[in-house]
C-alpha cells in the first residue's frame, strides 16, 4: 500500500546495497535504481553518496530513512488492527531454515500450518545456519530456523527442542558391532564432514575441540553439502560421520547404515531466531505460537 517508491529506498537504505535490494525484492536492479532516483527527484536531493563501488546515506537519505521506518511501522499497525476487527489471519511470511531442519521437520510443520491458516502463504528459503542468520539480520526472511548457536546478541533466539546427534557407518564397516563408540575411535577411520558455514559443522568441530581434539587429528576424506549426501557417502563405504538421528531413520530401518552412540554424547538445539521488532504482522505471531506448540509436543522425538 505505502509508496513504492519509498518501499524501495527503504529496502536499499536498510542493506546500502543496490544489488542486495534488487535480490530481496525480487526486481531488476535498474528498476530499483529508478526508484531511488524517482524518489531524490521528488525531494530534489541526493539520498545516497555513491563512492568506490559503496553507498552510504546523505544526512537526508537518513531522515527520510527514520520517518520511512515510522511509516512501515504505523502500516502494519493499521493493517493488523483492521485483520484483528474481521478475525482474518492472511498475508505472506518468509521463513528460512538450515539444510537439517528444511528437510526433516518443517515439512509437518508447515503442513499442519497451512492447514489451519490457509490465507496465509509461507515461503522458505534454505540455506546452510550461517547463511540463515545473515538473512535474518538482513530482514530477508521474517524467521529463521537454525541448528546451531547464534552469537548475534542484537537477535531473539528461542530453542525449540533438543537434537541427538550419532555416528553412523555402513553395516561391513569394523566399527558396525559397537554400540558406543569415542570420538578419537571413529576419528581413526577416514570421515566425510559437511561444507563450512554448516551448523552441523560448527556442533560437531567444537565438539571435538571440547573432547581435547586438534584438526590435525581428523582426515577428512571429503566435505559435502547436504545431510543427503553425506549418508550416500557413508553407504558407499567411503567414510564415516556424524549425523542427526532425525535424518537416519529410513536407513536404519532399510538397514543400510548403522548408528553408534557417541561417548559423551552430543546433542545439540534447533532454535527459532528473529528480530527483536517493535511490531509483527499477526500472522508472523501465530506462526511463532504454532511452532512453539509443536516443538513443545515434539521434543521427546529423536
């Protein structure tokens, strides 16, 4: 509804970048440029100092920054306090979700969801934690759901449940008949890990690190990118790894991997994280309220 003009800056103003802007609304960035320019004609005056490749906000850009902020803020108000009036729940949120958890539980999730909101339209975007919380900081996605732990002091972190995490090898492999294995024993054999920025990764090294491990001690035969890929590995007999137990349940049944506990264990959380905003659209509350009551009826599951 506001200016669209003003939507556009607002979004290039909040990431000073022109091509970031463009990606996060889906536009061409010479489209946006036009905006913006649209935008300084009808203030005749610059928004933007544009220098080496960089952007930065003139004293005026940053005013009309604080009151497009104000503005937003008053839209949303406005439009939750008229959907609170006539019970309507409706509009779209953006959520993003690691590799892990895209896969495994928001499926059932988000299927539950839609059923009991169907005006609401959700779209996810996956990506490994670290590219998930970076989206979360650049208001690219409304909530983030991450497999590790967030360092960002300036946003909302809420544990939704806990995860166990296992070793898995293939059935002929020499370690196949324990039930309990310690680290240093699995990390003698050759071991497939997943692709850094993975939360999974981040766990599993720090871990290692806390068990008196160096990287030197690991041979790492091979770095992958997806929970997927790194069991088709381990089938394969090319190695073994560490795994989400919420991940192996097919091949434990089909018998084509085995599971050995960890000694200690390791688990680790699956956490919602979002900013701390003045206000949410309503459909962003009842979508957190849901994903609280499931992780609350879930967190016995592994």
């Amino acid at each position: 509804m506001a200016d669209r003009r003003l939507q556009v800056f607002h979004t290039v103003a909040r990431l000073l970048s022109f091509t970031k802007a463009a990606e996060s609304l889906h536009m061409t960035q010479p489209a946006v440029t036009f905006q913006v320019r649209q935008l300084e004609e009808y203030f005749n005056t610059r928004l933007f100092d544009r220098t080496h490749n960089r952007i930065s906000l003139t004293e005026a850009g940053k005013r009309v920054y604080e009151y497009a902020d104000q503005i937003f803020d008053l839209y949303a108000k406005m439009d939750n306090a008229v959907r609170d009036m006539t019970g309507e729940i409706s509009g779209v949120l953006i959520l993003g979700a690691s590799t892990t958890i895209a896969e495994y539980m928001l499926p059932a999730l988000l299927g539950d969801f839609k059923s009991k909101y169907p005006d609401v339209n959700v779209h996810l975007k996956v990506s490994n934690s670290d590219g998930i919380v970076s989206m979360v900081e650049n208001n690219d996605i409304d909530l983030g759901v991450v497999e590790s732990p967030v360092l960002n002091k300036n946003l909302v972190v809420e544990n939704c449940r806990h995860d166990r995490l296992v070793a898995i090898v293939p059935p002929r492999h020499a370690l196949a008949g324990n039930k309990v294995v310690k680290l240093k024993q699995l990390l003698d054999h050759a071991y497939i890990a997943r692709e850094e920025g993975s939360g999974t990764r981040e766990v599993i090294q720090e871990y290692i690190t806390n068990a008196g491990l160096k990287p030197a001690d690991i041979h790492i035969a091979m770095e992958l990118g997806s929970p997927e890929a790194i069991k088709g590995a381990v089938e394969a007999g090319m190695g073994v790894s560490i795994a989400s137990e919420v991940t192996i349940h097919k091949e434990l049944q089909l018998g084509t991997l085995v599971a050995l506990e960890l000694d200690p264990p390791m688990e680790r959380p699956f956490s919602f994280v979002h900013q701390k905003q003045k206000f949410r659209q309503r459909a962003m509350d009842e979508l957190l309220e849901f994903a609280r009551a499931y992780c609350l009826s879930h967190k016995d599951e592994n």
